[in-house]
C-alpha cells in the first residue's frame, strides 16, 4: 500500500463510518478495485484507520465525553458494548474470513438497502413515548442496541445501520439513536482497534507480528498510518455533521436505494472479474 492508497481509503472510512452505508464493506471495495485487499497490511490498516474516525465523534461531543460528573453515560456504553466484544473474540477468524470476501459485502450492501427503504415506515407506526435525551436511556436499552450492533459484524451490514435501528426499535428518536450510535462507536473501535494493533498476530505463519509492529516495520507503512489517520479524522468529522442534519429531514431512504444500487454494481464486478475473491 502506497501513501495515495492509504489516502484514498481513508476518505473512504471517514465518508462512510458513520453513515448507513458500511466503511468496512466499502474499504474492502476500495482495495479490491486496487487490488491491494490481500495484504497483510491492508487488512490491518482497515481497522487502525478507525481511530481517526472515533477521534472525530470525541472533539464534537467532547462536553459529553467529559463530562465525568455523569458517570451513568459511560456504564451504558460499557453495557451496550459487551455484546460486541464477546461475540468478537469467540468468532474472531471467521469475521476476519467475511471481511476478505467482496461477495458478501455486496449481498449484505443490497439486503440492507432493501430493509432501508422501509425502515422509516415501520418505525413512525411506534406508539408510545420516544426517548429524546440521552439520560433517560436505561441500562436495558443500551444492552438491547449492543445486541444490534452485533449484526454488524457481517461486513457490509453497516455498524451505524444496526445501532441506529436498535436505537429506534428501543423507541430512542432518530436523531438520538443516530448520537446514542456515534457515542457507542467510540469503545467499540477502540476495542477493535486496541485487538488489531496489540493481541492479533499479522503475517504468515512463523513469521507473525503485532499490529503495531507491522506499522513499525517501515516509514511507508508509519507514514500511511499516520496520515491515513488524520485525513479519516478531518472527513468523518464533516460527514457526522452532514448525517445528523440529513436523517432527521430525510430519513433512510435515500441510503437504502444508494446501497442496492451499490450492491448490484459489485455483483457486477465481481462477475466480470473486474473485483476477484
């Protein structure tokens, strides 16, 4: 991977992190169309790209991320991503074999698109109360959006799409399960990105090194972990602003057409052979 490389799948993940569309399933297009996807390297800086991304969620809510005096916010983000860090660590190899799969990306891109476009109406037949602010959210609650997010280990679901539908199926409003969802982002990339840099062995077979080392290996691979960072950081900050003010005037539906059309194209590629497995 070269530093224009890194560039352009950072862009990628800060455009796509926190939209309903999938940043894993797209950064697994970005390097197929590059051919670069089977590198060791790759597939490492596809999660420690994250942490520019979650730097982002943290300088626009800073007031709530320190706010230490409400120490209930950070137990219901420590119960919601329980689920996630379980179910990671018992199915581990068999996400990392999903995630070298375009094919999937492209059937989980056209299924969620599809529940997408009808997610809005579903959800505006809720009776009841909605949940406007985020101290009213139980413990309960944020466990049930925990599970949610799990689905999103399939690549190409889309974290942002399951928590944001578990927010709203917990009777959360759009606009504070899309936060609830930006918050919850935060300790679970960490986890994520803590695993790839730190306990998850890169390489072949005797000859396996730590993620950090990896980046460490050379001022190439350093220099598109740094930058690719900060580029992901500038874009995703932007596109969170976008998002927010988007989904409460237009909804979902836009992202569900965005993503079969998305998915059809893939399936295309993949059956030209222009993307291979």
């Amino acid at each position: 991977m070269n530093l224009i490389q890194a560039i352009i799948i950072a862009i990628v993940e800060g455009i796509t992190e926190y939209l309903p569309i999938s940043s894993t399933g797209h950064m697994i297009i970005a390097s197929s169309l590059m051919d670069i996807h089977k590198q060791e390297f790759t597939k490492l800086f596809e999660v420690a790209v994250q942490l520019g991304a979650i730097l982002a969620v943290v300088v626009l809510y800073w007031r709530k991320f320190f706010d230490f005096k409400r120490w209930q916010f950070y137990v219901k983000l420590i119960i919601a991503v329980i689920p996630a860090i379980v179910l990671g660590a018992l199915f581990s190899d068999k996400i990392d074999a999903l995630l070298e799969s375009p094919t999937t990306v492209a059937i989980t891109l056209l299924l969620g698109g599809i529940v997408l476009l009808f997610i809005d109406k579903i959800f505006n037949q809720q009776t009841g109360n909605k949940i406007e602010a985020e101290e009213n959210i139980s413990n309960t609650k944020a466990f049930f959006i925990g599970i949610w997010q799990c689905v999103a280990m399939i690549p190409g679901v889309s974290r942002s799409a399951a928590t944001i539908i578990g927010g709203m199926q917990q009777k959360l409003t759009r606009k504070l399960a899309a936060e609830f969802s930006f918050f919850l982002a935060v300790p679970t990339m960490c986890a994520a990105t803590g695993y790839s840099l730190f306990v998850k062995d890169w390489g072949t077979v005797g000859a396996e090194q730590k993620g950090y080392e990896l980046i460490l290996s050379s001022s190439d691979n350093l220099y598109a972990f740094i930058v690719g960072n900060i580029v992901a950081f500038v874009v995703a900050l932007l596109a969170i602003r976008f998002f927010i003010g988007f989904l409460q005037k237009r909804g979902f539906r836009l992202f569900g057409w965005y993503r079969i059309i998305a998915g059809i194209i893939l399936l295309i590629l993949i059956y030209t052979r222009v993307i291979t497995e």
